[in-house]
C-alpha cells in the first residue's frame, strides 16, 4: 500500500518558509491519512520538530555523523538529533555519495549509530546512468544493501524504509518506467531475502524517489510493490506536494 510521502528539502526552506509552508500543507491535506514527512536541514531540525508537535507531519534530518562525538568540526551528531526529537533521518542520498564522497561502509555507521538512538533510517540506494548502461543495476543494488546493512539486526529493519532512486532520475525529469521500478524493488526484495529471510523480504517497505510530481503520480501510483514516496524538486512548492499526496 502506498501511504508514504516525503518531501526531502534538500539545502532549501529557512524556518520562514517552513511555517508558511506547513500552514498551508496542513490545510490541503486536513483528514488525510497518509504518513507525510518533511527532510528539513539541521539549523530548523528543532524549531519544525517543536512547530509541528500536534500534527502527523513526521520531521527528519538530512543526515548525521556516524561518531556518537568528537573533533568533527561542522558535524552533527546523533544525539543531537534526538535532542530535536526528530523523528527519522536520510542516509545515503545519492548527493551525499558523490559530493561528500560517502562510503557504503560510512553509510553502514550512520544506520547503526541511528538505531542505537531510536531514530528511523530512510535508506537510500541507486544505480546511475552508467552502471545501468553496464549492466550493473542490480550488483550495485546489492553492494548498496549488504554492505549498507551490514550487522544490522532483523528487528532492526522495522525503523528502516529503502528508498529506491536511481541517481539517473533525481532531478532530472527523467522519471524511471513503473516497469523499471518494478523490477528493482523485485531485485530489492530478493537481495533482502538473501541476507535475511523471507518474511523479512516480504514485510520490508520500499519508497521510490526520483522526479515524482503532480504530473505522473497517478501513473508511478499505480506500481503494487512500493509503499510511497520520495520528493525532491516538487515537494519544494506546498501546492504540488499536497497534489501528489492527495492523488
Ligand atoms: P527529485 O529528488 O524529486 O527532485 O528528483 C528526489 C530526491 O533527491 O530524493
């Protein structure tokens, strides 16, 4: 079932806009039943954490270091996190693996330091152009996961949400074809089932992320197999975001 939408921010929206903005989101989208998030940057963590406290809007950050503390200069870390009382967090955003140049094994910290402080993972794989060109989607799929969740506990998958965005897709305007989205998670569920089990396989949520807008969302809706959204560009205007949610 589809009931996941979030909005990943980005390097956008000062806490100005985000009162604006959620003021009006919260009117469109009044009785919907949808789990709605917003990715905010970590200088307006806490104040759209505090503003939105007796709302459903889920608040989460962007990213987090994977050291519990230390000589990081301009790092945050977990702790902080929990001090906003966020509710989950981005992880290997394809913008973060190729200008911060993280690893699948800094990513594999970030996750394990996230649920030792209970916040929830929104997990974030992808091949590119290339690999896919290569023919290597589905390895790259796999190096992303296994190493990514490396000695992650089964109960642990609870709190983690794959988002699928082929790194081709993000912001570009190039949505992937439900088919290809199809055949990704499949490959998704089936790397899950090899490293944990089936139900696990079968109980893991997949979100997919990459140009969704008002335009194709009735058509990237109709997949069977994703439990929601991921959104970029589109979620940075309240009107479109609240189009896509309530399709
Ligand atoms: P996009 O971004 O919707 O602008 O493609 C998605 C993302 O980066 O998560």
């Amino acid at each position: 079932m589809i009931n996941y939408y979030f909005a990943n921010f980005k390097m956008n929206m000062t806490f100005e806009d985000i009162k604006n903005y959620t003021d009006s989101l919260l009117k469109i989208i009044d009785g919907n039943k949808n789990k709605v998030g917003l990715f905010v940057s970590h200088t307006v963590l806490c104040q759209t954490k505090e503003l939105l406290k007796d709302t459903s809007i889920l608040v989460g950050a962007q990213n987090v270091h994977y050291e519990e503390k230390g000589a990081f200069t301009g790092e945050i870390n977990a702790s902080m996190l929990k001090e906003c009382d966020a509710d989950m967090s981005l992880i290997g955003h394809s913008e973060r693996r190729k200008y911060y140049k993280e690893t699948n094994n800094e990513i594999n910290k970030k996750i394990k330091i996230l649920m030792k402080h209970n916040i929830k993972v929104v997990f974030c794989i992808g091949e590119t152009k290339q690999d896919r060109t290569l023919g290597n989607a589905r390895k790259v799929l796999y190096q992303q996961l296994s190493n990514g969740l490396l000695g992650i506990y089964e109960n642990e998958l609870e709190n983690i949400i794959i988002a699928y965005e082929p790194v081709w897709a993000i912001g570009t305007g190039e949505t992937a074809s439900n088919k290809l989205i199809e055949e990704s998670v499949c490959h998704i569920k089936e790397i899950i089932k090899d490293l944990y089990n089936n139900t696990i396989s079968e109980k893991i949520r997949v979100i997919y992320g990459g140009s969704v807008t008002p335009q194709n969302i009735k058509t990237l809706s109709k997949i069977k197999t994703i439990h929601g959204f991921l959104i970029g560009g589109a979620s940075l205007n309240c009107n479109n975001f609240a189009e896509i949610i309530n399709n």
